[in-house]
C-alpha cells in the first residue's frame, strides 16, 4: 500500500471497530497520521484514550472514540445511533473487531443467548453493518471492510452454532465464513449505490491478542495484515470491485458453501431471527 494512496484518505472518515489492539490499532494509527477522520471502537475506555493521544501526537484529527461490547445487541445498536448522530458522514466502515473465545476452549453465550464468536465476529458486524447502509449510502462513494479469515468451515443452516461436539477453533472459522458470506449478500444488495463491500484474510498469524492468548507463534506481521485491509479502505483502483474476497492482496475464492446464493440469503435470514430474538422486531 503506497503513501499516496493512504493520503488519498485525507479528511474521509472511516469507523474501525476493534481499534485498540493489533490490526485495528495499526490501521488507526497509519490512517490517523495520514489525515483521516477516524471513529474508535473499543471496549476498554483507556486503551482508546492511548490510541487516540499517539493519533494526535501523530499529527492527526482528534477521533472520536465511542465505546461498546459488541457481544450484546443492544451495545451494537447503541454504536450504530452514537455514530448516526453524531456524524453527517460515513466513508469506509471496518468490521475488524473479533473474539477467539474463552481461553479453555469451552462453548460461551453471549448476554443474548447467543455462541459468543457467532455473536462477536458475525452478528454484530451484521447488524452493524446493516445499521449505518443508509449513512454509508448517503456518503457514497463508500465502502465496508470486513475482516475475515482464511479458516472458514461450512455452517449447518439448521443448526449453526451446535452445543453438541463444540470446538472453538470450528467455531471461529463457521463466524469467518458468514461474515463472509454477508459481504457478499452486502455487495448484490449495494449494486449501483456507490458503496462496496469486500471481506479479507488480512495475513495469518499475526501478532495479535487473539494469537497470543492462543500461546501459537506468529507468522506474519501487523504491517501485512494492515497493508492488505489498507488496500481495500482506500486504493482507488478498487473502487469498482465489490462481493470479493482476498487472501492477503491477492483475490481468491473462499469456502464453496459462499458461492451458493440460497445459502447466503438463509444465512441472513437466521441472522436477522437472531436479531429480531435478542432486540425484538
């Protein structure tokens, strides 16, 4: 990712959930001094204020940090109205928050009853998402990052998130592939609008918390991972392409159950009964 095209996002705004830590935090970091408007969504109010201080240290705007738990719905919701009133302008959204579970492997629920990852890293990017289209539309050309995985599993439709023979790593990559497959269902239902949408396996292993915590070693670097989802924020030559996904830079195909259009509209459907269970209608 060339500097000129990170200055291409001078005075944009880009909300980047999960910006605390690790790729998040680096993406904030290099887009902040670089003049871009940025929203910070964190959970530990903090490590936010820390984020933003090198931010501004760093030459940038002051961004606006708001804070949320978005392992309950009712927190996401709040992130959605917080950022709506107090923003006339959305241009890249970065769904890169994430969980990978308890650190002895066992099945969690969220407060609203649902898996904790499949509440994490899929329905609340979902419902986020699905939240700010509309200023997302309003400040096209626009654009939604998700921060996949290369680990993806098949999702039983009938029962995606099972209690029996759970296993946390399957877990992870079943939440990876619907947000996947959401993206792409983003992209069909955007055609014409002015924003994409796009998801990415940023770099395997990097440095991050979620690695750490898993005590594995670290096989790429932050740098990677950042200059491939700074790739899909801001490089203009992208900015037609839409419903894809990216291994690193390079386009690739993720698991085959994505390419079935019946699967990805049932998939939201569950998400949005999901929704609908824990919010109401």
């Amino acid at each position: 990712m060339s500097d000129n095209d990170i200055d291409h996002m001078v005075d944009r705004t880009v909300l980047i959930t999960g910006a605390t830590d690790g790729l998040g935090r680096e993406l904030a970091m290099r887009l902040g001094a670089a003049g871009t408007r940025l929203i910070l969504h964190g959970r530990n109010p903090d490590r936010a204020a820390a984020v933003a201080a090198q931010v501004t240290a760093a030459g940038g705007h002051a961004p606006l940090i708001i804070l949320a738990d978005l392992s309950r719905l009712t927190e996401v919701d709040r992130l959605a109205d917080e950022i709506i009133a107090r923003t006339s302008r959305l241009d890249v959204l970065v769904n890169n928050a994430g969980t990978g579970g308890r650190s002895d492997g066992k099945r969690e629920l969220s407060a609203d009853g649902n898996e904790l990852l499949w509440a994490v890293n899929h329905l609340a990017s979902y419902r986020l998402t699905r939240r700010l289209l509309p200023l997302l539309r309003a400040s096209a050309p626009a654009r939604v990052v998700n921060v996949a995985s290369a680990g993806q599993r098949e999702i039983n439709l009938d029962d995606p998130t099972p209690e029996t023979g759970y296993d946390a790593y399957t877990a992870y990559c079943r939440s990876k592939l619907a947000m996947i497959m959401a993206t792409i269902e983003y992209a069909e239902e955007l055609a014409g609008t002015g924003v994409t949408a796009n998801a990415l396996h940023p770099a395997t292993l990097m440095p991050t918390t979620m690695v750490r915590d898993a005590g594995v070693t670290p096989l790429s670097t932050l740098t990677e991972g950042a200059d491939a989802t700074l790739r899909l924020i801001c490089d203009p030559g992208l900015s037609h392409t839409t419903g894809r996904y990216f291994d690193g830079t390079r386009p690739s195909h993720p698991h085959a159950q994505a390419a079935d259009p019946k699967a990805c509209r049932r998939l939201l459907e569950i998400s949005d009964t999901a929704i609908v269970s824990a919010l109401g209608p």
